[in-house]
C-alpha cells in the first residue's frame, strides 16, 4: 500500500495533525486497537491555555519550575503562545468547556500550577478533545483510519524513512509505503505493571527509534501520577483520581486520618511524600478525603470520578478512598526540533512519544494534551513546506519519486510476540542505561 503521510497512532495528536494537513494528500492514520482506544481519550483534568497575556509569565515559570528548570525554554514559549490558537480550532470543532454564566470560559487549576488556567469538560476533557477532532477527520475524504492495524517497524534506509511494516487487522503482514511517515504512538504505561495509561501503550515508536539509531532524549525521565485508586488486583489499569480533584480541595490522609502534606505540591515532590508516608505507616496506599470539596461542585465537576468509585464500592460523599502512585506520563522520548522533526529525515514525531523538551524532567499538571496538540500542528506547517519541496524534485524528474521501499523480509517479522519481547526489553534497557548515565554525571 502507499500513502502519502503515514500517522501511526490515533490519539490527539495524531489526529489534529491529519486535520492540518492538506486535503490534496492521501493520509493513512493506523492504531493498535479501536480508535477511541487512546490515552486521550482518558484524560481528566482538562487542557492549559494561556488565559489572558498577564499570565504569561506566571504559567512559564509554573512549567519552568515543576520541570525543575531542565526545559527547553523555547518550546515552553512556543506552547504556551500557541494556545488560544489551539483552543480557537478546537471550538471550532465543537468541543465545549465549560463555562461561567455570562459565557465565559471557566478556568480550573492543579497542582503546581499558580493559578487557574485550565479548561476543562466534567471530568473527560481528553474524551470531549478527542472525539470531537475525530469526528472532523472522519469527515476528511482524503483520510482513512485503519484499525486494529499495528506498527511492527518502520522501513530505512541511509537515515531516511520510507514507511512502516504492519500487521493487519487480519493478522496479514505489510508495508505501507510513505513519503512522510509520524510516530504519534503516546506512552510507555504498558511496559509498566501498575501505570494509568491503557495496556497496549507499550513505546513501539522507541523501540523502533532504538533499532534504527534515531536520536531519544531524557527518556528515564518518568512520571508517576500521585493519586491512582489503590486496587488489589494487579491485572486492574490504575484508575486516576484527577490532580484537579485536589485542586478543588479534597485531603490527603495517613493512617490515622490525619493530614500529612500540601497536596498541590508538584507530581514528583507529592509521590516522594506519599511514598515517605506508606513507609512510614506500614500500608499500601493513603486516604483521600473529597468530602471538603462541596456535594453539589464534586458531582458536577468529577462525575466520572464519583461513579468509577461507586463501581468499586467507594460512595465518595460519605467516605476516604485509598490512593496510591503508578506510573503516569512520559517525559522523554523520541528528540525532535521545535518542528517535531526527529532525526531521521522523513520521520516525525508527535504527542507523549516525542520529546522536545517540553516538560523538563517532570511534567506540569494538564501541559500534555496542550503540548501534543501545539507541536502536531507544528509538525503538520512543517511537513508541508518539505512536501513542497519534494514535489517539486518530484516534477524535476530528480528523486522523490523514486522513494522505492527496499525489499524487505516480511518473514522476520511473524513471530510477533518474540518482537513484542524484544521491543520490550529494548526499550526497558535502554530507560535504565540513561538513569545509570545520568546518576554518574551527578556523582
Ligand atoms: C488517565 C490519564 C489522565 C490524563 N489526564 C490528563 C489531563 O487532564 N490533561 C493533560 O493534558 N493530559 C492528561 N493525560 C496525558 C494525555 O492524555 C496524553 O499525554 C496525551 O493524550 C497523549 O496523546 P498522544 O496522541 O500522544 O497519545 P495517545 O492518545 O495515547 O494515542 C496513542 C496512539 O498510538 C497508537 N499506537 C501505539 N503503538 C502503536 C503501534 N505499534 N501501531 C499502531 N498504533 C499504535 C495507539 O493505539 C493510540 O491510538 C492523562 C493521561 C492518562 C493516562
């Protein structure tokens, strides 16, 4: 099969960058699962923006110091200008945050940040994000979205990409062959045994950039999310309790219901102090106490909360629920430009799998749908300003055309769960080898 660009993954990165590309190419989005079947679609808390030009500087160095300063100080600056652009199209989309009785957009806040900046819808602002930029897509005659149809590796050759091998949704192996190809296959929770994000978010894309000596960057840098329902049974996929919750008010307790920390500090300075405190107590998880946060505010505000731990038998109006830390977010990631270019030409990276260094060593609070979306958009203007160039070598009759996929040996890639191991380890080894470099340099 061939294609014009190529978009492996179907979050919202994914998608808004289809819909910033233009309608004359031929665009193939591919996914793991079903489309709704993103960590995008599981997003709580809501989205930053910069909410009016006084905040500028508070939000940066809100970014700036929950990242402990290691960020790229100009993607910082490119993100948090471009999201009232980002927020425009996405009401144009028709997703709807909520807002204050004169129409105004409502702003929430989370840990970390200084003061209320984000928006958001109920408890599913990822959900309203997504679905509403999928149902644009979906109207897109230039774009097909394939299910159920996996990235096994992309095709290369002297540093330039061509294209990926798939398995199909009927377990045939192919290639599909691009012009551009995009990795925008979102996280690593997979890899993990208690993290937020779904299963089979395992980090292909830097397996595949491990294999084909494509540049990654801060990729020990992870982030455990403070408070996840505490569940016994490990199979379980850690169920978030919304940092905004905190934000609104809600407590944490120890054992002995008494308070034991400021819970809008920063997600890694929370997790070491929760951590500290189940030490101390002996016990697998802390209390967290919604019932400051008003009756009618928490059902109104969380009710996708309030209903998931009813499911486990936890009225969240009349009791604590216990919480716990699980993997979360991943900084690091396949290194890209301000353009979302990695280092392989024809490749491109976007959302939670690429690293441009956005986020510094620790993510602040609802920065990452923002950020995702920003540098898809980025990488789409980019993209098309290559494509222009490569149709007009195209018409020269010099190179572009003859983009021929090497011939490449399907066979090796049959035994998917021998690769799927693989992969697993490769990426694994190569987080720890980057933690072990970088506990040497600070010796
Ligand atoms: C529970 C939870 C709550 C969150 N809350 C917030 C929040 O309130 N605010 C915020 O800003 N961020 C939040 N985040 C983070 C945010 O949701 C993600 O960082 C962001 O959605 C990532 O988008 P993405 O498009 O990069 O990846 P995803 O949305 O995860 O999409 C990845 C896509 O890649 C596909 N894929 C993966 N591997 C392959 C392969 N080999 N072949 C084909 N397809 C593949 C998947 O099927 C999927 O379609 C939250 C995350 C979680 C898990």
């Amino acid at each position: 099969m061939k294609t014009d660009i190529l978009i492996i993954g179907s979050g919202c990165a994914g998608l808004y960058m289809a819909m910033n590309l233009p309608r004359d190419k031929k665009i193939t989005i591919i996914t793991k699962k079903d489309v709704e079947s993103s960590d995008s679609y599981l997003a709580q808390g809501g989205m930053c923006v910069l909410k009016n030009a006084a905040d500028y500087d508070s939000f940066f160095e809100d970014t700036m110091k929950a990242g402990h300063y290691e960020n790229d100080k100009t993607s910082v600056d490119i993100m948090i200008r471009s999201s009232r652009e980002v927020l425009e199209d996405l009401l144009s989309y028709g997703a709807d945050f909520h807002r204050n009785e004169d129409g105004s957009l409502d702003y929430t806040r989370e840990g970390g940040h200084s003061d209320k900046r984000i928006v958001y819808h109920k408890d599913i602002t990822g959900k309203e994000i997504t679905r509403n930029i999928l149902k644009e897509v979906q109207k897109l005659s230039n774009v097909q979205i394939l299910e159920y149809t996996t990235m096994l590796d992309i095709i290369s050759k002297d540093n330039k990409c061509y294209g990926a091998v798939v398995k199909n949704a009927d377990d045939s192996i192919t290639t599909i062959q691009a012009q551009v190809t995009v990795l925008a296959c979102g996280g690593i929770g997979g890899l993990y045994r208690h993290s937020t994000n779904f299963r089979h978010l395992t980090g292909d894309a830097l397996a595949v950039a491990i294999k084909h000596n494509v540049k990654l960057k801060d990729v020990d840098y992870i982030q455990i999310h403070p408070t996840t329902l505490y569940s016994e049974r490990e199979e379980d996929r850690s169920f978030l309790i919304s940092e905004s919750v905190r934000g609104e008010g809600a407590h944490l307790l120890d054992k002995n219901m008494n308070r034991f920390v400021n819970e809008l500090l920063p997600r890694d300075l929370l997790t070491a102090a929760i951590r500290e405190q189940m030490e101390k107590d002996g016990t697998e998880f802390v209390w967290e106490d919604l019932r400051p946060i008003p009756k009618d505010e928490l059902l109104a505000h969380f009710p996708n909360i309030v209903e998931h731990c009813k499911e486990m038998g936890y009225d969240v109006t009349k009791e604590c629920i216990p919480v716990v830390p699980a993997q979360h977010y991943f900084m690091g990631g396949i290194d890209v430009n301000h353009q979302s270019k990695t280092s392989m030409d024809n490749l491109y990276a976007i959302g939670e799998t690429a690293c441009n260094g956005v986020h510094g060593k620790n993510r602040l609070a609802s920065n990452s749908l923002l950020e995702s979306l920003v540098f898809a958009k980025r990488a789409a203007v980019d993209m098309l300003k290559w494509i222009a160039d490569a149709r007009y070598i195209d018409n020269d009759k010099k190179s572009i055309a003859s983009l021929t996929v090497e011939e490449v040996d399907l066979n090796q890639y049959k035994d998917t769960a021998k690769l799927e191991k693989e992969y697993k380890d490769m990426v694994l080894d190569v987080i720890e080898d980057f933690r072990r470099k970088r506990t040497e340099m600070d010796v």
